[in-house]
C-alpha cells in the first residue's frame, strides 16, 4: 500500500464525516427509535441516505477503494454504508431492541475506525508523509492484474509500452506533443501505474472507455438473447450468424468512436495525412482498451483537486466585476469536466468486476493491433 496514497484516503474520509457527520445522525437515530419518534425518525434516515448517495467515496477511484478495502473500511463509507444501516433497519423491522443493539454496534465500529484514522493523520503529518493528489493535471492509473503473464519483466514491459502508445496517440491527437509518458507513482506491493496528463488527454480516454462500456453491455445482451433463443430450440447452424453479427456491431462501434474523438477532440492544426494515420492509430489504442476490459486490467482517471478561487466569494465591484466572472466560469467549467469523466467511468467500476471475455474474438489479432497502435 503506497503511504501517499493512504494518507489522501484518510484525509478524505475524515473531511466528509466532519461535513456530514454520519455518526451523529446515527446517534441521533438511536435515540428517535428508543423514544418513538416516527416523524423525526423518517426524518433522521432521509438525511442520512442524502449524505451517502451523495457521498464522494461512490465515485472514488478503484485503486482509492482498493486501500479502503484493505484498512477494513468499506462498509463505513458512501454506498456501502447506507446499504448496512437499511439492511439492520429493514431485516429487524419488527425487532426495536435489535435495531438499536445493531445500530449502537456498527456506530461503535465506525467511530472506533474514524478515530484510529485520525490519529495516524496526526502521525502522518508530523512524518511529513505527503497527501497524494494532483494540482492541474488528470492521474492516469493503469491497474494490472497479478498473473503471470504481468509478472514477468517481459510482460510487464509489453504492456507499459502499449500503454505509453496510447497515451501518446492520444496527446498529438489533442495538439500536445508525443512525448514520452512519465511514471508518477507506482503502488507499492501491487502492479498499479500513475502518470498524469492535461485534461483534454483524460477526456479522449474517458469518451473511448464510456463508448466501450455500453458496447461490452450491448453484446452481452445479444449473446444473452441467443442463449434464450437457443434454450427455445433454435438450430445451432445459426450460431455463425450470431458471431458474424457480434463482430460487426463491434467493428461498426469501433470506427464509430474513432470518427467522434477525431471530430470532438482533434487539433485543427494537425495536416491531413498525419490525421490519417493517427486515425489508424487511434483504432489500435481503442481495440487495446477493449482487450484491456476483457484481460482484467482497469483504467482509471482521477481528476486534479479543484479548489473554489477566492474570488468568487469577494464582493464584486468595478474592477474584478471581469475577473469574478471568469473565475467563476473556469471553475464551473473544470468541475463539469471532472463530472463528464466520472460519469464516463461509473460503469466500468461493475464491468472490470464481472471478469468476462465479451470482445475476445472480436478485436484484431495482437500483430494487427501492434501495427496500428504504432
């Protein structure tokens, strides 16, 4: 676990229990139950499942849940706590005494949890262990799994340089230089990669894993309904048809997404011939993503800390009337594009979980996905 890493968790989850003060609420539920409370009561539990649907943990990143996941802290934080305090509400529904008994329980463990966090913050701080978050730029984290074939140096060399391609293509597509990517952080005792890139990198990245998200559900589906309509009796002669109608939905969607990301994120100053090529290139990277999705590895954007100018907040007069108003526009525009990119990701969280191999078959052959990744 990369201390860095741990301590930016920690300060997180320590920043939004001050802001929402779940185990006070929780408390405060408590006592509504033993007095019987019912409007206060129905009152307390929508405050709480605000607070949770709302919480910044839900659109955490995966390695930042999986350091949540190894301190033992998941079922304290967003989703994950809202689903424990309606499960001890809804299995003991007829059981006032258990309720409480449980709720206590788990507040309990949560403070305990809370307060152990808080005094390694205190630790941290007098070590001097940095907080690990960018200023400006997006962190690309590549997270690999641990098998053999990423074990090996040789393995793990092919893959960091695909990577490298990728992002590559992806800044001279944006009218940034092809320069070589830069490792920022590696996550000790785990094959987790982080480098960091200008938002419009993160957005060509973000719209291409969004694309490839609803295309891995789209052929799921398909190869659900044949499943039905082969349990029906279907003959097995039209298995062919069914693959050769995968593959073209996939190829369709493919050119799709290289076509919009060369329309919606293209410098207008790059010359034709290189904007073919790179096309071609593009296709590779995005064929790379999709193998990606079925191998396991995930892909994640974590966007720089934005922080409110204090302009906004100043009384407006002749002379910053101007300023205000583009700080304020900047800021809203950079919180929209961090929103954009979340959004684009929230299904990948359930896809890299689900470990099947939806585009296997479908993507080219590793030669033709070298070449035009090149």
């Amino acid at each position: 676990m990369e201390s860095s890493k741990l301590h930016n968790l920690i300060y997180d989850i320590i920043k939004e229990e001050t802001e929402i003060k779940l185990n006070e609420k929780i408390n405060d539920l408590i006592v509504q139950i033993q007095q019987n409370q019912a409007q206060q009561i129905e009152l307390t539990i929508r405050e709480i499942k605000e607070s949770l649907l709302f919480s910044f943990f839900n659109s955490y990143s995966v390695s930042n849940l999986k350091v949540l996941q190894e301190i033992n802290g998941t079922d304290f934080i967003g989703e994950n706590a809202l689903r424990r305090i309606k499960t001890i509400l809804e299995l003991n529904s007829y059981n006032t005494s258990k309720i409480i008994s449980e709720l206590q329980e788990y507040v309990k463990s949560r403070s305990e949890f809370i307060e152990t966090l808080t005094q390694i913050k205190v630790g941290f701080e007098k070590l001097e262990i940095p907080l690990h978050f960018t200023d400006e730029d997006y962190e690309l984290g590549l997270l690999l799994p641990s098998n053999t074939e990423f074990n090996s140096i040789k393995g793990l060399n092919k893959e960091l340089a695909k990577w490298d391609k990728s992002i590559k293509a992806y800044r001279e597509l944006v009218g940034l230089g092809a320069e070589d990517t830069k490792i920022t952080l590696v996550n000790n005792g785990s094959l987790e990669f982080f480098t960091e890139n200008p938002e419009q990198v993160a957005l060509c990245i973000s719209f291409t894993l969004e694309r490839l998200f609803i295309l891995y559900k789209n052929i799921l589906e398909i190869r659900l309904a044949w499943k039905k309509l082969k349990d029906t009796g279907l003959p097995k002669t039209q298995e062919k048809a069914i693959k050769t109608h995968e593959k073209e939905v996939y190829e369709k969607e493919v050119d799709l997404i290289v076509s919009d990301l060369i329309k919606k994120f293209a410098d207008k100053k790059i010359e034709e011939g290189r904007l073919n090529e790179l096309k071609i290139s593009i296709k590779g990277h995005t064929n790379y993503f999709a193998k990606c999705i079925d191998d396991g590895l995930v892909i994640e954007i974590t966007p720089p800390e934005v922080r409110e100018p204090e302009i906004i907040n100043e009384a407006e007069t002749e002379e910053n009337k101007k300023e205000k108003a583009k700080a304020k526009s900047d800021f809203e525009a950079k919180i929209e594009t961090v929103k954009t990119i979340r959004d684009g990701l929230k299904a990948g969280k359930e896809i890299f979980s689900l470990g099947k191999e939806v585009f296997k078959m479908l993507t080219l052959g590793e030669d033709e996905e070298e070449k035009f990744g090149g």
